[in-house]
C-alpha cells in the first residue's frame, strides 16, 4: 500500500481531503527498527514524530539509579512524539522498539510549513495532545495515589474494556515491562499478581490473564478494597 493510502487511513488524520494526504504522504518518511533498537533517545532533539504502522514502541524515562518508568506503549496506529512538532524542543523521554517495528516519520520543519498552508492540519494534532495529556495525569495520580495492587488492577480493568467483552486479558508485554508501566519492579509484580491470583479475583496465565471478579477488581482499583 502507498503511504497516502496508508495516512488515509490513520485516525489522526480522519476527515482530511484527499489532496491533505497526499501532501502529508509527500514529507513522510517510512522507517523500520528492529527489536530493542531505540528511535530516539531522551533529550536528542525534536526533529518530528512517529506514526507506528506495525509492531510496538515503548516510551519511557530511566532515572539517574536507572530505574525505568514505562509511559506508554503504543501501536498501530498510535502516534507519538507529537508534542515535539509544536515546542520545538528536546524530546523529553526515549522511545524503542519493542518488537520488529515500521513506523511513518514525519520531519518537524516541513510539517510546520503544511500546516501553516492548512492550518486544519493541526486541528486534529491538538486533539490528540490533550487526550495525552489526560492520560499522563491519570498515570500520575496513580503512581502518586495508589498503591501497587490499585495500580496493576486499574490497568488490568483498563485492558479488559479496552479489549471487549472477554474476560481474558492477552497480555501484550513482558511481566518485566508492565511492572515498567506501573512503577514497581518484577518481583513486586508477581507477588501482587499470586495474591491476585489466590484471591480468585484473576487467573494468571504465561500470556493471559483471566478475570474473575470484576466487582472485587474495582473495589481494589478504587481503594475501597485491599488484599488480604
């Protein structure tokens, strides 16, 4: 497929008439990563952003004890780095391919001067950043508000409705990489998720997570329940 088919047919760019694609399809730039390679890495600068088109890219910031704190981790077709086209600045966290990765790049500069041609360009840029921005908060008050086990069943309840009516979770990342996400370590982790687990709130799988008492889920992500 040509890449403005391909930007057609990417959410952020919905409702854009077929000459805007076809002028964004003029910049953009398709790149592929393998497997742990990074694509940017925190304070390099903003030269554009990403649209992942396949595989997964985590996002994420290590501490001066190199400690990581996973904050997103996207695929198709999520963009990120977005925010780096507006301030002009460094890119305040690193990104890396979590699997074999092709992603669409679009270079700063030569997006601005679309945009200042058709300014409804931005429009939907705008949008998404302040969805981010909502997301970063939530993520924040979690790390800050709650403690592990809220945290990992928030973000259990939030896959699950995410991914429909099922309730087995497919996981899409490494144990390692979801304690990442919610601000713990692996054996911190593991030991919340057999709590979890003898509890019969959820059913721990090698790659699934099944669960069992939403109810009692909630109760816990909301803090009105603790584990025994």
């Amino acid at each position: 497929m040509d890449i403005t088919s391909i930007i057609a047919g990417i959410p952020l760019f919905e409702g854009l008439s077929p000459k805007q694609c076809t002028a964004l399809g003029a910049i953009a730039v398709r790149k592929y990563y393998s497997r742990g390679q990074n694509i940017f890495s925190e304070g390099d600068e903003g030269i554009g952003f990403y649209i992942v088109l396949s595989g997964k890219v985590k996002v994420f910031k290590l501490s001066s004890e190199g400690k990581e704190q996973i904050f997103h981790i996207l695929e198709a077709p999520e963009p990120f780095a977005e925010a780096a086209v507006f301030a002009g600045q460094h890119y305040p966290a690193s990104a890396q391919a979590l699997t074999e990765t092709i992603v669409l790049f679009f270079p700063r500069q030569k997006f601005l001067e679309l945009i200042s041609q058709q300014p409804s360009l931005a429009l939907s840029m705008l949008a998404l950043l302040s969805q981010r921005l909502r997301k970063l908060t939530m993520l924040v008050e979690n790390l800050s508000l709650k403690e592990v086990p809220g945290r990992l069943a928030a973000y259990l309840l939030y896959l699950n409705d995410r991914n429909g009516p099922s309730p087995t979770i497919e996981l899409e990342v490494s144990k390692n990489q979801m304690a990442g996400l919610l601000g713990t370590i692996p054996e911190t982790l593991s030991r919340i998720l057999k709590r979890m687990n003898d509890e019969k709130l959820i059913k721990v799988d090698a790659r699934s997570i099944s669960i069992l008492d939403r109810k009692g889920l909630t109760q816990l992500a909301e803090g009105n329940k603790r584990l025994a």
